[in-house]
C-alpha cells in the first residue's frame, strides 16, 4: 500500500517545522549586523555604505554630486 498525499504533506509540514526550530532558535538574523556594518555616510545626501564597499564611494561621488569635491562627501574616508 502506497502512501497518500495527506500523509506526505503532514509528513512535510512536520519536518519543516523540525528545520524552522532549528535555525530560529539562535535567532541567527543577519540584519543587525548590516545595519551595524554602513559606517560610511555621505554628508550632502546621507546616504549609507557598508565598510567593505570604499569603491563605491568615488563613483557615488561622481554620479550624484558631480559639483563636490569627495572631501565634501565623505570627510571620514579617505580616496579609495
């Protein structure tokens, strides 16, 4: 005798709920250390950066505020 669908999907749901407690249990949540990782803030438009991205600093620079220097910018951060 083979099983039947409602078998298999409690069978599912069970084991879901097993893998959910699992990794919900730490509350191993990336958010708060993203939220804690943009350290770089441009002064004119105060828009964030994360630590890792100083090339995109210049760029930032150049595309939005083409009539500031990158000192104006980003006084904290020095030229990448």
């Amino acid at each position: 005798m083979g099983r039947s669908n409602g078998c298999e999907a409690s069978r599912k749901r069970a084991d879901a709920a097993k893998r959910a407690e699992k990794y919900n249990k730490d509350g191993n949540s990336q958010l708060k250390q993203n939220a804690a990782a943009q350290t770089l803030v441009c002064n004119i438009c105060k828009q964030t950066f994360m630590c890792t991205q100083k090339k995109m600093l210049p760029l930032h620079q150049e595309s939005k505020h083409p009539k500031n220097t990158f000192a104006e910018c980003f006084p904290d951060a020095e030229a990448a």
